[in-house]
C-alpha cells in the first residue's frame, strides 16, 4: 500500500507541475471596436472558428498581465465587434481550462458552439475559463476544426489566438494541410499573437500563406477602435460595390410652400418609388434621401428645411417596409442648385428632394 501512493505521488507530480496557479475564472473584458453598417458588406465567410491557447505558456506576464488574460480580452472584444448576420461559430481551446479540470496533459476542448454566432453566449463561454495549464496541443484543435467542417462546404475563417510558444510545427502543418486539403479555398488562416517576445514568429510564418487569404496581426495592434473593426471586417465581410440610381421629386409635388408635411400627391409618388425599391429585395444597401432648397431665405433655415423634408420622405418610405437602418438622410439647402435661382422657374427645378439607390450589382 505504501509503495503504491508513492507511485500514485510520483504519477500525479508532474500533471500538478502542468496546472495554473489558480482555477478561478477569469471575466474578459471586451473593448469596443468602431461600428459596422451591416448594409455595406456581405459575408466573406460563413463560419469563423476561434482556435484559442489555454496552455501553460498562457500564464507568462505581458505588461504585468497573464497572456491568456489578454487572450481573452481580445476573443471577447472580436466577438464584441462582429456584425449579426448570421455566422456558423466555434471556439476549440488548446490546453487545459475548458475541461473542468486544470491538471494533467492538454487536450482540445470545444468551449463554444458549433451554432449561429451569439455575442452574449459567445462572451459567457469565455468567461467560463478556469486555468491556463498544461501542453499545447494545438494540432488536436486543428484536427477538431477539421471534423467539426465535415459537412460544411463554405468559406470558414479560422483565427488562431496564441503566443505561439509550440515545439511541434511539423505535426501542426500536417494537420493544418489536412484541413486546408478537406475544403480547398475555402479555408483562410488569421494568427493573432498575444505576447511580445519574436522567439515564435517562425511558427506564425509557416502557419499562414501570405499569398493567400491568410493574415498574421498582433493582438494589441487590432484590440480596439477602428483596427479592432477593419480586421473584423477584413476576415469575416466584403465590402457590397453598389451601383446608384437616382430619383428626384419636385418640392411642389411633395409640400405645400415652405412646409415639411408630405401632400396626397406627393404620398402617391412615394408610393411608387417605394414599390420600386421593395421589388429590388435584399439587393439595396444604402438609400440616401437629400433635400434641397432654392436661395430664397437664409443658409440655416434652407438647411433645416431641407432636412425636415428629406426626414419625412424616409418616415414615408419606412412605413412603406423598407429598413430604416438602410436610409440615411441629408439636408443640402441651397448648397446645390442645377439651375439658376435668378428666375422662377430655376428655383422650382432647385426645390426637390433626391433620393439615391444603391443596390448591389448583380454577379455576372
């Protein structure tokens, strides 16, 4: 019996020796990346996969911070600044940490998902982290990413969250081939480095293509603000190439002299152009309604005027069912006449409200 705890003490010694200081869990904190209009972009990707490093290196300090501290703050905040349009997501951890227990060797552990991406439950399963111990087994992770794909035949972006302190780069890239083997061009690789130290910058180099769709960041150079949101949008979006038709309505036919309250006449054609838009579906990403003035009256009041204007042509245009996240509205005033405000009839045709169309070219 003696002989048999000591072994048991000799076995346990060295998984004690993987395991974190503390098991406590950690809650990120996210910081806020500039806003993206959802209207401007359509998905690049429908599934990203966050490959995030829980193991023992995690513990070493950056700016008197655990890096898996940082790690997470960063995964929170991404998920933070990510768009709702309905992405496939997951997070697999390299480590210990997700397991519900913080000794013994590193495993890969599906923390989240996969499911249709959700800041809130994205956030929570992040702050659910016990620990960073043990191993690296990062090409386990890369191998559950690649059975998690099975089935999928779309884009993914896979986006690996490390300090990239590993010492089997070959077992790596074979697994990472295999992947990129199963989904071929539809597999694009985003390394984001937590820590300071350029000892493992060589891993990240042969872990991303740079010919391809891959990309390698540091953590700290995209953590908030608008680098946060440009490496959101350049990993998950594209920008839509819209193509802008205009439709102009006389003031005369809109309102009554130097009102902002819309005619009967006016309601009709609105009508119409609203049908016009609705029929063009999902395709239209930015309308911009403009108001204009002649010179008559002072520059502040035209302006307020044209506003008033162009706000009751989108009030009408969105309760005719069309999104008002997509309409932006602009009060020009006097500011751009197309005739001259020296005759009647000039300052009639300057009198006018311009609304824009911007709908998505169609794919050839």
């Amino acid at each position: 019996m003696y002989k048999n705890s000591v072994r048991n003490l000799l076995v346990a010694l060295p998984l004690l020796a993987l395991a974190a200081c503390s098991s406590t869990p950690y809650t990120p904190v996210a910081q806020q990346g500039d806003p993206i209009d959802a209207n401007a972009y359509t998905k690049k990707v429908d599934t990203f996969v966050v490959l995030l490093d829980t193991s023992g290196s995690m513990k070493a300090e950056d700016g008197g911070r655990p890096r898996m501290f940082n790690a997470e703050d960063w995964t929170a905040s991404f998920g933070n600044a990510v768009p709702p349009m309905d992405f496939q997501s997951a997070i697999i951890t390299f480590g210990k940490g997700a397991t519900g227990s913080c000794i013994g060797y590193g495993i890969a552990s599906t923390l989240y998902g996969p499911a249709t991406f959700d800041a809130a439950g994205f956030a929570k399963a992040l702050g659910s982290l016990e620990c960073a111990a043990s191993t690296t087994p990062i090409a386990e992770a890369i191998d559950a990413t690649t059975t998690l794909l099975a089935e999928d035949t779309g884009k993914t972006a896979v986006i690996i969250v490390s300090d990239f302190n590993w010492n089997d780069p070959d077992v790596v890239m074979a697994s990472l081939a295999e992947l990129k083997s199963q989904h071929p061009n539809n597999i694009c690789v985003h390394t984001v480095k937590v820590g300071s130290d350029m000892q493992h910058d060589a891993m990240i180099s042969s872990l991303t293509d740079a010919s391809g769709c891959d990309s390698a960041v540091a953590a700290s150079a995209v953590a908030s603000g608008p680098a946060l949101s440009t490496f959101v949008a350049s990993t998950l979006l594209t920008p839509k190439v819209l193509e802008y038709t205009a439709h102009t309505v006389s003031a005369e036919v809109l309102f009554d002299f130097d009102k902002s309250v819309l005619k009967d006449q006016g309601k009709v054609e609105l009508q119409k152009l609203g049908q016009i838009i609705m029929g063009q579906g999902m395709s239209v990403g930015d309308i911009d309604v403009v108001g204009h003035t002649d010179s008559v009256g002072s520059d502040a009041y035209n302006e307020a005027l044209s506003v008033r204007r162009a706000q009751a042509v989108k009030t009408f245009l969105v309760g005719g069912g069309i999104s008002p996240g997509i309409i932006d509205v602009i009060g020009m005033g006097k500011r751009e006449p197309v005739a001259s405000n020296d005759t009647a009839a000039g300052r009639s045709l300057n009198r006018r409200v311009d609304i824009l169309v911007g709908a998505q070219k169609p794919t050839k």
